[in-house]
C-alpha cells in the first residue's frame, strides 16, 4: 500500500507521520498539525461514504488541526505530506493539546483527544 510501511506481523500499519508534526493536505492545500491518528479509519460507514476522495480505510488516518481556522480534519496518510517550511501554525485548540513548538513540530501533552 501507498504511504506507510508495514510491521513485521504484516497486519498493522506503522504511521509515516507523528503527533506534533506539521502536515499539508496534498489535494486541498491545507497545512494543519497532527494531534492524533488511528491506525485505519474509525469513521461510521456514513461519514466515510459522504467523503470525497474516500481514500484506502485500512491506512492511518490523522486528526489534524487546520492553520488559521477552528477545523479539525480527519485526514488518510495518503493525502498528507510532511509541510516543507513547517512554521507555527494558528487554532484555537493548540494550547489545550501541545505545551510547544521546536524545532519545526509541537510537543503533545497528555490531554486525550476526544
């Protein structure tokens, strides 16, 4: 499968991508910081099919927080790429789940994602 390699097992993917980074949607353009991420899509059968792109489900999905915006997404790996100048980004939400920014990604605190 495109965009994530697989564990010696051959069952479950291992994500390309980790909390704290900075991502671009690679169709809409969207930069946005991943705060979360399931292993395949934990999205009902209804949301899925109303998606667009319906992207493979069996690959890790993202939760990301969209730059300059209050959206969240719920993003496939192969629709993100890492942000090429991964710069701070701008969400009401940032505070409540990452303590900083260095070295081009946030630290993620302890706090679940919902």
């Amino acid at each position: 499968m495109i965009g994530f390699t697989e564990e010696a097992s051959g069952r479950l993917p291992v994500p390309r991508f980790e909390v704290g980074q900075i991502v671009r949607h690679r169709r809409y353009g969207y930069r946005g910081v991943i705060v979360d991420y399931n292993l395949q899509c934990q999205a009902d059968d209804a949301w899925y099919l109303n998606n667009q792109t319906q992207p493979d489900r069996n690959q890790p999905w993202y939760h990301v927080m969209v730059d300059g915006s209050t959206a969240t997404t719920y993003a496939a790996e192969s629709n993100l790429r890492l942000d090429d100048h991964p710069a701070p980004i701008e969400h009401p939400l940032l505070e409540d789940y990452f303590t900083e920014f260095e070295e081009g990604r946030y630290r993620r605190n302890d706090k679940p994602w919902p």
